[in-house]
C-alpha cells in the first residue's frame, strides 16, 4: 500500500500513482467502524472487478478540529498511523491523506469533483457515506457530487451500519469510551479499543509496591476512555499479554490534576520493556480512579484487580 499526502492547489507533477485509473472511498472514517469499511470495501470490490487500483481519501486534520469546533476533534479513535493500518488491512492500495488547510477549505464542490477527483486523480467511481459532504463549507453531498462528476464519475452511496438499535458512528464510539464502556465501543467497532504507543520512563513507584507498570506514551492524540482500570490484553510483537491497565492522573500519588498517563500491568511478565512499541486492547473496566491513603492500600487494590483481569481475561481469550 502507498501513502501520499495530497495538497491543492500544487505545482507539483504528483505521485505515478495519480494518473493510474481507480475508485476511491471518501471520508474523514475515524474510526474506521463497519460503516466505514462497508464504503471503504466497496471501493474495493469495484476497483477489483475492473481491475483498477483501489484508493481511500482521507483528511488531515479533521476538518471541524481546522475551524476550531471543539476540542475533542483535536482527539481520534484512530490517529493516522493507526488509520493507515487498519486501511492496509482492508486491501486498500493507496491511501491519500489531504492537508486540510485554509486553501483545501476554500475548494468549490465543482472544483473538488472536476479539477481534483477527474482530472488530477483519475477516479472512475467513488463511494461514499449517505451522510457525506464536501466543498466549501460543506456544500456537496453525494447527489451533488454524482451531478458534478457525471458521466465520467459515478456515485456509489453506502447506506449506515446498525448495531444495537442504531447507526454506527464515530460519536457513540466516542461517548461509550467517555463512560467507560469500552465492551460497547468493542461491539460498535466489531473490535477491541486500541491504543498504541512506546514504553517511557516514569516514576517507577509501581516497582516499590510488587506492581511494575509500563508507562506507554500514545503514537497521537487519542480519545482516552473514562479514567479507571481496565483488562486489556498488550501486544508486543507477536506475543499478546492479559494486562490490567490505569487510565488517569494516578491521585494517590499526583492529586487530582495533571495529564493523564496510561499504566499497564502485564500479569505474570518480567522484563524489560522501555523503548519498545506496545498495542493496548481494551476489554473491560474494572472500576474507576481512586486516591487511596498510601501506598499499601493502593497496592492491596492492585492486587485485586489484577486478580479480576485474569479471571475476565481467561474467558475472552485473545
């Protein structure tokens, strides 16, 4: 798979892979949930059967974090080097991620289609969501856009993905994570939450008390879950280790301020693991943050969770 970042306007000659004919899926897709893949495979399935390159545009930064529409936007369920992944795994050939800055927001929708998609990309057929939008202050939809780009375009419109009595979207992944609930987020996203990151130095008090910890620091700015503990299962290369994990500001030690670090426990290891790059998977919370009075009674705590991950864990099997 090719990545290419995408700027307009551009001197530029492009990419080889721009003149190539192929389909393309369309969309911000944080997430990447089944309502994505579904128009994300489609793009593929079309690309296949005409024997053309399949290709996924994507946006960086999402486009309500450039006008400043709040700050939880600044936050993915899937930061790029994640989202490029996931794409890779869904058989995507190229990947264009493009930079959504003041001139991409300023791009007419009859520009975006004619000038961008035709005639610089050569996409024969786009897929896109039922809910999409592009151009200028979000302008177009999909009927414009299947208007804009015939008959050289054609227009494939997904349909949402259901789960639970609802449509899958990015904002209920989002407020299932707010509340803890990362069984929900698994079930919205047909898999386990996953934060990835490299093991730092940190305090090292979790040695003082019998519970070593790796302390990860995130690849990007991921939506954390609600602060707590959690099970989780840690992948570390080809291996994968139950876990008990401490989203939040640790209060018996720091107070209630401060950024929140991500703490793993990984039962039954010994090692060393600073440096390494680590993949959290979240499966279950056990109980929110707490201040205990010490030391003791934190560790005494621990314990107890970590006897909770295992037996949770030994029934979800990875």
């Amino acid at each position: 798979m090719v990545t290419i970042t995408l700027r307009y306007p551009s001197d530029e000659a492009g990419a080889p892979e721009d003149r190539l004919p192929k389909t393309m899926a369309i969309g911000y897709f944080d997430g990447v949930h089944p309502g994505h893949q579904a128009v994300i495979r489609k793009a593929v399935d079309l690309a296949r059967a005409a024997g053309k390159r399949a290709a996924v545009m994507t946006f960086d930064p999402h486009p309500r974090a450039f006008f400043g529409q709040g700050e939880a936007y600044a936050e993915s369920l899937t930061p790029l080097p994640e989202k490029i992944r996931l794409l890779g795994e869904l058989g995507v050939d190229i990947v264009y991620v493009a930079v959504f800055d003041r001139a991409f927001s300023r791009l007419e929708p009859e520009a975006f289609v004619r000038e961008l998609l035709i005639r610089r990309l050569n996409v024969s057929d786009a897929a896109v969501g039922f809910d999409f939008t592009f151009g200028r202050g979000g302008a177009g939809n999909p009927a414009l856009l299947a208007q804009l780009g015939a008959p050289g375009l054609a227009v494939h419109t997904v349909e949402p993905v259901s789960a639970a009595g609802a449509k899958v979207s990015s904002s209920r992944i989002r407020e299932a994570l707010m509340l803890g609930d990362v069984a929900l987020a698994a079930g919205l996203l047909r898999r386990p939450y996953r934060i990835s990151g490299t093991v730092a130095h940190g305090a090292k008090r979790g040695r003082t008390i019998g519970f070593p910890t790796a302390n990860i620091e995130p690849d990007g700015r991921y939506v954390l879950p609600r602060h707590g503990v959690y099970a989780v299962y840690v992948r570390r290369g080809g291996e994968i280790h139950p876990a008990v994990m401490n989203v939040g500001v640790v209060p018996t030690f720091h107070g209630e301020g401060g950024t929140p670090k991500l703490e793993a426990h990984l039962l039954d290891f010994s090692g060393d693991l600073y440096g390494e790059r680590l993949a959290v998977e979240f499966v279950a919370f056990l109980r929110p943050e707490m201040k205990f009075s010490g030391a003791e009674a934190l560790a005494a705590q621990i314990r107890e969770d970590a006897e909770q991950a295992r037996r949770l864990l030994a029934v979800v099997r990875r």
